[in-house]
C-alpha cells in the first residue's frame, strides 16, 4: 500500500478577488452554520491581512484572531465593521 501525502489546506490561501471573497461568504451563509459563518469570514480577513482588518475596523489583531474563528462568538457590530472593511456588502432577500 502506497502512503498518501496530505498537506493542510487553507482557504485564506484561494481567497484573491472580493468576488472570491463574496461567493466564499455567501456559501456560507446559506449553510446557515453560525460557526461557519464566523470562520468563514475568518479565513477571508486572514486572505486580506489581519493587521489590515484590525487596523481599519480600530479592533485588536489578537482578539480578530480569535472572535473570527470557529470557536469564536463575535458581537454583530464586530461582523459588520469587518465586512465593510473588506468591500463586502450584506444584502437580504425573501427566500
């Protein structure tokens, strides 16, 4: 029996255009998960910079890191405040 290499993969990594970054979002979103949401957006912060989110949302690099991972639970405003940071607009419609 062969041995499989695997090697880790990260979404952050793929994320390049804010279209990516939008169908990246909104597949999630229609998951409907919470927590998949928040890594969601997590792994489209990192694609940009975290240092960058933190430094235009005015929030701790550190405390992004953590609100926007799987086990995070950030506040809604903080959600907001980093999706407008990455040109990312929420929008609603009926189902």
């Amino acid at each position: 029996m062969d041995k499989v290499s695997t090697y880790l993969w990260d979404a952050a990594e793929h994320l390049e255009t804010k279209e990516d970054m939008a169908a990246y979002l909104e597949a999630a979103l229609e998951d409907g998960d919470p927590k998949l949401v928040v890594a969601a957006l997590g792994d489209i912060a990192r694609s940009k910079g975290m240092t960058n989110i933190a430094r235009e949302t005015g929030l701790g690099r550190e405390s992004l890191y953590k609100s926007l991972s799987l086990e995070g639970n950030p506040e809604f405003a903080t959600v907001l405040r980093v999706i407008q940071s990455l040109g990312i607009r929420l929008r609603a419609t009926p189902m």
